[in-house]
C-alpha cells in the first residue's frame, strides 16, 4: 500500500484532485486500487471517487471509469463505541 498524501487535503466544492499511476506501475498487481478516507466537520454529501484509465497502442485506443464505493462507513456516535 503506498500513500499519496503525507497530511490531509481539503478540497473545495465541485472541485477534483487527480493522482496518476504510471502504466508501468504494475507494484499494486493489474489494477489500481485506492483508499480514500474522508471527513468533515459539519454534515455534507458524501465525495464522488472515481478512477480513470485511459491507455492507446497504435490506433487503438481504450479507456473505463470506475466508481468508488462505500466500504466502512462510521459516524462520530459509532466511532465512540469503538
């Protein structure tokens, strides 16, 4: 697992950040998968992941989105019961 941030990022409204991983980058295995954890100090919709992979050979090109998902999710109540 690599991280690539060394403190927290905030991110203004309807912005983005990106992050690129080389094609020749293969130290994650076939894919490359992200963490993302977030917070905020007052309610708010929750932030929209999603990686872009875009790659062409000759004059061929081919390129897919994925979504993040949601795989823990804890609210400042639960996280006292822990």
């Amino acid at each position: 697992m690599r991280n690539y941030l060394n403190q927290p990022l905030e991110i203004a409204p309807m912005a983005s950040k990106e992050y690129v991983v080389e094609e020749e980058d293969t130290t994650g295995g076939v894919g490359a998968n992200f963490v993302v954890e977030w917070s905020a100090k007052t309610t708010v919709t929750e932030p929209v992941v999603e990686a872009v992979m875009i790659t062409a050979r000759s004059s061929q090109g081919i390129s897919f989105i994925s979504t993040g998902r949601v795989i823990k999710k804890w609210s400042k109540e639960s996280s006292k019961d822990n």
